[in-house]
C-alpha cells in the first residue's frame, strides 16, 4: 500500500492529485521551484521539497533532483502529473529504480506510445519521411509531450525548414526533447473534429474504455473547451474509435490510464497519438462515470483487479479552461496578482488562491471548471452561467470568450470543428460592455470617500470620473447631494450607492452591480474598469516601425544571422519571446532596414521593452 506520494509537477494537477491522497489517507509532497515557493501546491502538500531554479529545465525537468526529492521526504511513489516529464521512459524508469513506486504505464509502454512518430507506426499511419507541395498543408509536431507546444501549420514548403526548427527549439525546450515530425493537416478548413478516448487498465489484463471526449474549440493547437461523451458520433464511428483505443492498449501492454485521440473528419477517425497519462480535460469523464481516475491509477499501481466492465454513463459534462490571456490581443498570455477567484455552482480545479501571482515561467491556466448535468444543453447552460457569474479579479483573461462561446450556435448545436475559433473569433471577442458600469463604478467610489463639512444647500460642482473599459475611455459625471452622489445621466436612477454595492435603475430595470477594488483597477459586477488619473503621465514616444514587448517573458531566441541593416521583409520573424509555455513570434512590421537589435537570448523583457526597429524605405 502506498502510504507517502510525490507529484512530479506544480499547479491545478497537483493539487487535483493532493485532493484524492487526502482522500485516500496518503501523505503528499510537491515539488517546487523558487518561482513557486509559495505556490497553492506547495501550501496544501504535507511536505514541499525545493529545486534550485526558476525554469522548467532548471526544475520540473529535472528527473535526477526529483527522484532524490522523493527519496529524501521519505515518498514510496511518484505521480507525474501532465506535461514536464509525465511521458519521459526515462523518469519512469528512473523512478522505478529508485525503488519507488511509479504512477503510469511501464517505461516499454511509454518509449512506443509517447513518442508519436513510434504510436503512429504501430498503428500503421506512419508520419511523412518527406514533405512535397502535394502534401500541404502539414502540421509539424513534437515527437514527445503535448498541450500544442513544438506544433506549426505549414502551408509553403518554402516556409518548412524554419517552422521544423523553431518546432524543434520549442520542443526540447518544453520536454527535453527535440524531435519532431510533420503529418498531414486535417483539421480546421478540412471541417475536423478532436475526438479522443479515455483508457483504464489494469495489471491482470483487463482494459476500460470510459467513453468518448470531444476536444475541438482549441487554441494555437491547446484546448479550451471539452465535453463528454462527443455530441453526434454515429454508433459506427465510436465503436471503431474504442476499438482501435483497446488494440493500442493492448499492443503495448498498457496500465494506468491513458488516452488515445482521433481527428474525425469526412465519415472517417484518423489516428493522432495516444497520451500515455492523465489528461488535462478528465474531470468531464470522472462526472461522467461517476469515478475518481486518479483514486483509480493508485488502485492499479498498487497491483488491485479493475471490475469486468466500466460503471455506465451519466449525463453531460463540459469543461472549460480559464487562462490567464486575451484573446482578442493574439491571446497573450497576461500577468499579475490573482485577487479573488470564485466561480460558483460547478467543480473548479485551480493551481492558485485569491493573493497568489501569476509569473511568466508556466502555463497561463488559471482553472477548469467543470458542469455535470442530466443532457449536453443543461450542461452548457449551467456552464456558462457559472462562468457569467464568477468572481475572476486580476489579470485579463478568457472568461467572456468561454460565456459566448458555450452559447454559439454553432457550437451549441454540436456542429463546431478544430476551425471555430479561426471562423468566430472576431465576434466572439466583439465588446459590448454595459453602458452603466462606470457610472456604478464612479459612485461606489465616491462613497468609499471620506468628504469633509457639512451639507449647504447649494448645488455643487458636477464630479468628473474617468475609466478605462473594454479598450476605451468613459467619462462620468455626477454631483453630490444631500441623498449622496447623484448622476448627471438623464434616465438613470440610483436605488441604492456604497462603496461595495450600487444598484441603478434605467428604463424601469434594475440591475445591481457588486465592486471591489485593487488600486486604480475597479471590478462592478463581472467587467474590469481602470480608473484613469486626472492628468495623465506622459507617454514614451517609439520611431516608427519599433518592436515593443507584447508581453513579459524570454527571448528564446533571435534569428539566424540576424543583424543591424539587414534588409527585412514584412512578417518575416525577427525573434521569438517564451512567456508561460508558449513561444511568441515578434515579425518584422514593414519591409524595410532593421536599423536596431536589443534584444539577446535568454534576456528577460517586461510589456513594452523596446526589441528592435525596422525602418521603411
């Protein structure tokens, strides 16, 4: 029996792991870089270990440090999580020579499985040797890992050489290993759906399917939205994709869970790769069928015998993945300090607590939160509306994309493919704030103000307010009367004002705003607001064609043989940022001379940093 386990990872996998050892009675240790010394993971563990750095290499993929983690906080089994070294033969192995306990599928199962350019030749769809404009376009993926690192769509073979190399750096980069390959792109404009199956087994030789998960509102090839069971599949198609899901297992002699994903396109299931771990996206499965997967994956590793056939399904469940981004800004990964997260009436799965900073060095997932219900409808709506709802203070993020897209009709209706966001991301980014938000916003904050004198009967001076929202600026105005401040609005009725709660009438409906407030940033109700000062800074003026920091992050890297007075053409990239998992391409504005380069590998950048400056002809 496993009485002491470490998670070889950080964040919302492992706290979700921490939640069922608590369950089950086990003792926890995390693992953590000095970034995340004071991470949720590190607070709800029973023992936390330390591993000297702050990126990915330095720590999370550092096997050697943390099998003598293990061994030194007295640990008798490790589970990896997702992602970092979750599918390295290696890490298991070593693990398991540690004389440790290993959570997943053995090292043999994971050297033919998690190498994709291996799955596929075992399932006899084996990746192209070599690419020709006959094959375009193609998509390059890494070999090893997962979460839409190290994958580019190439449509010009003249584009090729460089995508495989930067697919290659992000890749090794990610997991430690740079290999990748190219296969031909089905998805998007080819009308392709991400399906994919959950597998279950034991060590005695018996293998569950726990049905299917559809997976296709995706992002820069990473999952936003899943579901389970997938909407609409004919009776025909699913049972082919449990089936190939089972002749995977069992050509590899699989154990733990694992899942194995398809693109379904033109009638027909496709083999993509089998991830030999826990996914990101099974909470959807565990409402579902009523189980914990990961109280499952201990039982197995403990060597106990599955049930002859899976618990039946129940119901709908989805899930939607909160990220710290904008969306509308080339989703950006964003930082800052998480104030209050709070999304009532659904299971939230989250890496971090109100007060906690979201850093540059990991993933810009915030939580999951998960809806169950008795039919796919009742599931969207409870979804979406838990979302509208939530508390979600802090940093920009995808909460208003999640709301609508749950309720797309498209999306609603089940027809949607890999390509929705490329089709509606623009609509669906489309702001349409309440008009009335910042007058709430003004008048909360001028109750939350001490004001001195008495009352005379003599009107005042109308109070000016300004605020940043959805991209503009909104001015209010209002005066303070004997009741309190009052708008100047025509139409608009203040039913209630203090500095937490206002609630305004117009046009005979009532709507109620909550504030809270973090410096000059102002939350009523869901929207975001900035207080704007009364005379603004002055703003640093840039020559035209200047290359500023999007975002805080790394330069990963700059392009070959790239220097000052090179001729650049426009769109032609110049460096590459990494800022929370992802590589950001930083183009060339214009065609032109680059007449600056201040940006170095490996040189930390704040928003605005000035990199580079292409000056047109």
């Amino acid at each position: 029996m496993i009485s002491t386990l470490l998670v070889a990872n950080r964040g919302e996998i492992a706290c979700r792991v921490f939640r069922t050892c608590a369950d089950l009675g086990i003792r926890t240790v995390a693992v953590h870089s000095d970034a995340d010394e004071d991470a949720l993971h590190t607070r709800v563990a029973d023992i936390a270990v330390r591993l000297p750095g702050v990126t990915p290499a330095e720590t999370y993929l550092r096997g050697d440090l943390i099998v003598k983690a293990a061994v030194a906080a007295g640990a008798d089994a490790v589970h990896p999580g997702y992602g970092f070294l979750a599918e390295n033969a290696g890490f298991a192995r070593a693990v398991l020579d540690a004389g440790l306990v290993w959570i997943g599928p053995p090292p043999g199962a994971i050297e033919a499985m998690a190498s994709k350019t291996r799955a596929k030749e075992l399932m006899g769809v084996p990746p192209l040797r070599e690419v020709t404009e006959a094959d375009l376009p193609v998509l390059v993926k890494a070999a090893a890992g997962g979460g839409g690192r190290g994958m580019r769509i190439v449509r010009r073979l003249e584009d090729l050489d460089a995508e495989l190399e930067a697919a290659r750096a992000e890749a090794l980069g990610a997991f430690g290993d740079g290999e990748v390959f190219a296969e031909p792109y089905l998805g998007g404009e080819a009308g392709g759906r991400h399906v994919e199956v959950q597998v279950l087994a034991d060590t005695h030789g018996t293998v569950w399917t726990l049905g299917t998960r559809d997976c296709s509102l995706q992002r820069r090839h990473q999952k936003v939205v899943e579901e389970a069971p997938a909407p609409g599949l004919p009776a025909d198609t699913e049972r082919e994709l449990r089936e190939l899901t089972v002749r995977a297992a069992r050509a590899v002699d699989y154990t733990g869970a694992g899942t194995v994903e398809f693109l379904v396109a033109g009638g027909r299931a496709h083999f993509l790769e089998m991830n030999t771990r826990l996914q990101v996206e099974h909470p959807v499965t565990e409402a579902v069928f009523g189980v914990d997967l990961v109280a499952l994956q201990i039982r197995v590793a403990e060597g106990h015998v599955l049930d002859a056939e899976p618990p039946a399904a129940r119901g709908h469940a989805v899930e939607a993945r909160l990220y710290a981004e904008d969306p509308a800004g080339d989703w950006a990964p964003q930082t800052g300090t998480l104030h209050r997260l709070s999304v009532p009436g659904v299971r939230l799965d989250t890496g971090y607590g109100d007060g906690d900073t979201i850093g540059v060095h990991y993933d810009p997932l915030l939580a999951k939160a998960v809806a169950h219900a008795p039919t796919r409808a009742e599931a969207l709506r409870k979804l979406a509306g838990a979302l509208e709802r939530a508390a979600v203070h802090g940093p920009v993020t995808n909460r208003d994309l999640l709301v609508r897209s749950l309720r797309h009709e498209e999306f609603a209706t089940g027809r949607m493919d890999t390509g929705f966001y490329d089709r509606h991301l623009a609509e669906l980014t489309a702001l349409a704030p309440d008009p009335y938000t910042p007058l709430a916003a003004a008048l909360a904050d001028a109750h939350g103000r001490s004001r001195f004198g008495g009352w005379r009967n003599v009107p005042s001076q109308p109070q000016v307010k300004r605020y940043l929202m959805a991209g503009e600026e909104h001015e209010v105005r209002y005066r303070h009367t004997r009741t309190g401040p009052a708008p100047d609005a025509v139409g608009v009725r203040v039913v209630h004002a203090d500095a937490h709660l206002v609630v305004l009438e117009a046009g005979g409906v009532r709507r109620g705003y909550e504030i809270a407030r973090y410096g000059e940033r102002v939350y009523a109700g869901p929207t975001a607001l900035t207080a704007l000062p009364r005379f603004p800074e002055p703003v640093a003026q840039h020559a035209p064609g200047s290359l500023l920091a999007p975002m805080p992050g790394t330069v990963a890297r700059v392009a070959d043989g790239l220097a000052i007075g090179d001729t650049v053409r426009a769109g032609q990239p110049l460096l590459w940022l990494e800022a929370m998992k992802m590589e950001h391409r930083i183009e060339a504005p214009v065609t032109g001379t680059l007449t600056a380069l201040h940006a170095t590998p490996g040189q930390r950048v704040e928003v605005g940093l000035l990199l580079a400056v292409v000056q047109a002809p």
